[in-house]
C-alpha cells in the first residue's frame, strides 16, 4: 500500500537539529584524505614518468615540484597521508573492539588531527 503520510513526516537526522561531532568530521577528513593520498600518488607517478620520457618534462615536473606551489602540495600531501595512517589505524583499533567508548572516540578524533600536524611538521623540518 501507498504510505499516505510520506511527505509529512521530517528528515531524521533533520540537518536543523544535527550536530557533527567530532568523529563524524574525523571520519569524512579520512574519506578526503584519501582522495588527496590518491591526488598525491599521481603527483609522483607524473614526475616518474617525466624522468623517464625526457629532460624537458623532467625538468617542467621537478620545477613544478620544487617550486613554493609545490612544496606547499607536498606538505599538504604529508599531513593527509599521516591523517589517513591515523584513521586507519584508528578503525583497526576499533575493530578489535578498543576504545570505541564515545569518548575515548572523540579524544582521538582531536588526537589524530594534532598527531598528523606534528609528524608533518617533524618530517618537514628534516627534509
């Protein structure tokens, strides 16, 4: 039968109502570092295959590369890769069932976006 109240009844979670919280935020910026993980990795794989075609795309990539554009996409790049180690690791833990108390969660959703600055920024004052 036909649910004759279907457009009176409101959204559930209704996005007025809603509050992110601090995991629900951690889990979608694991989601977008991903992606930039995979932006990054093709980053590396272009300058691989400009090293190997020729000396002038070497040489366009690597400047690209080495220029203050692009050594602000690496930084960025390292920050998201360390992010997204954290997350995974962060779901590996939950899947053998430790610290998944709300919050416990929720420190290591901060916890993670502060561990993830201090890795990149250890890594870029050795580099």
């Amino acid at each position: 039968m036909a649910d004759v109240n279907r457009g009176n009844r409101p959204l559930s979670p209704h996005l007025q109502i809603y509050r992110p919280q601090m995991t629900s935020i951690s889990s979608i910026m694991v989601r977008i570092t991903g992606i930039a993980c995979l932006g990054a990795a093709l980053l590396v794989v272009a300058w691989l295959v400009a090293a190997a075609s020729s000396a002038e795309a070497f040489a366009t990539v690597d400047g690209l590369l080495r220029s203050l554009l692009g050594k602000l996409i690496m930084l960025a790049a390292t920050w998201a890769i360390f992010y997204h180690m954290l997350g995974r690791l962060r779901h590996a833990l939950w899947d053998f069932g430790y610290f998944v108390e709300v919050e416990v969660s929720e420190k290591m959703a901060i916890g993670m976006f502060g561990l993830a600055t201090v890795l990149t920024l250890i890594v870029a004052i050795a580099v």
